[in-house]
C-alpha cells in the first residue's frame, strides 16, 4: 500500500498546503469536522497536534488552544479514535503532530501501532533525536508511516543531510529560530535560508512552516519549498469563528488566492 504522504508530494503539480490545528480545539468533537472542512476547502494535507502541557516550540496561540483542548478532555486514545472516525470520510493525508511526553506515556511502539491502524499516515515529533528514533524506524517502515524531522536556519548542511537521509515523506523546513506564530513577510536572510536549502537537491522535498499567515507569505514558501504549512493564523481564525465551515472556506482562499 502506498503512503498518501509520498503519493501526493510525488504527483501534485502544485504547491502543497498543509494545514496545523490541535486535536479537541477549539471543542472535544471538532477534530473531524475541520478536517472535512480542510478538505472540502483545497487543503492538500492536514497536521493534526497532540496537546501537551508545555509546548515549547510553540507560541502564544496554539499554547493557548492545547491548553483549551486539554481542558476539554482531549487525550491520545481519544485522538486515535477521532482519526480512525474521520479516515472513513477523508481522503487526504493525515499526520499527527506533538511532542515526546504524551507519547512516551503512551508508549512508543503501541503508539506507532495504533496511529497506524486508525488510518494516520506520518507523524512529526520535533523533539524525538534521530539517534532515539533509530530503534524505531524499522517499525515505521513496516508500518507504512512517513516520519519527518525539522531544520531550522541555524542547521548545518551537514545535519541538514542526515536528517533528509532519515525522513521520510518531506523534511519540515523552520522558518526561523523562533516559536511558531504568524508573520507578516519574510526576511532577506530568510529567502537566503530558502535557496540554500534548494541548492543541496535532497532526496525528500521540503514544506516550510512558522510564519505563514497569508497569501504573501504562503506564496514566497511555495516559491521555494513544495509548500507551506500555516498553523497559528489557522488556529486564530476558527477560535474566533461562529461558523467553522465558512471560516476555514475563507481562511483557504484568503492564503491561495490574491486580492
């Protein structure tokens, strides 16, 4: 069977949006319903967060919505079962994405077992260290999970392989040095960083994440990366919306389309 993940990086024609949001936010049961809503509004991929008490690498707003999650209930078993529900009406690729602690907790291999079994097609776990996950990959390879590592502007070419060499699916590209949050453009030096990655012709293609949060900056990540991946903005914009469905229609169009 072929990963969703590999299949639509290697024949889309256009650039990919993936779309962040955090699982049971902004209520318990509205992890399904905005992915059907990504869907069904362009999105080519969706990352869905695993809420975690202290999310580091992230900034004010998704810290604020794993808090709200949690709040409401939200846990690792619940999350499974809410992607194995939306697997039979989604058809596009679904990641998980979230920190070591939740998982250790579950436990690595049931983890990787179960994600798999309830449809999920990669996972992103930023502060898993490749050495850590070597004693996994095997496991993830029968299981037909892409797993991809994160780069940032301060990585060396040299880790920047390894962790191509190791991924698989895509490499997720940092933006910047910084949490996560939206941006209004990008910096020189970050265009700099872009190019520099394009230059080292690596085996997986690259989505560029932290900082996208409209059509100027989605459109500078796609000129560079396969795509771009839009969390904060997204997650602001269903918080303060009464209607998801035409919120996240909007929000879609409003980063793909010029005004």
């Amino acid at each position: 069977m072929k990963n969703r993940i590999t299949e639509l990086l290697s024949k889309t024609k256009k650039p990919v949006l993936s779309v962040f949001y955090t699982a049971g936010f902004p209520n318990l049961d509205d992890t399904e319903k905005i992915a059907i809503a990504l869907e069904a509004a362009g999105a080519d991929l969706i990352e869905i967060g695993i809420p975690f008490s202290d999310p580091v690498a992230d900034g004010p707003t998704i810290q604020a919505s794993n808090k709200k999650a949690l709040d409401n209930g939200m846990s690792v078993a619940l999350l499974l079962k809410q992607v194995a529900a939306l697997r039979t009406k989604v058809k596009m690729p679904v990641i998980l994405m979230g920190y070591l602690n939740p998982v250790m907790q579950y436990g690595f291999e049931r983890f990787f077992k179960d994600a798999a079994f309830a449809g999920v097609d990669g996972l992103i776990l930023p502060d898993l260290p490749l050495d850590e996950f070597a004693q996994y990959e095997a496991l993830t390879t029968s299981l037909n999970l892409s797993v991809s590592f994160l780069i940032s502007p301060t990585t060396s070419e040299a880790r920047v392989r390894k962790i191509d060499a190791i991924s698989t699916g895509f490499v997720y590209a940092v933006s910047a040095s910084s949490t996560t949050g939206a941006k209004g453009q990008f910096t020189p030096e970050q265009i700099a960083y872009f190019n520099r990655l394009k230059s080292y012709n690596l085996k997986n293609p690259f989505l560029i994440g932290f900082g996208i949060s409209n059509y100027t900056t989605y459109s500078q990540a796609c000129a560079y990366g396969a795509g771009a991946i839009v969390g904060s903005s997204f997650i602001q914009q269903i918080s303060e919306s009464k209607n998801l469905e035409a919120a996240i229609q909007q929000f879609v169009l409003s980063l793909t389309t010029s005004k």
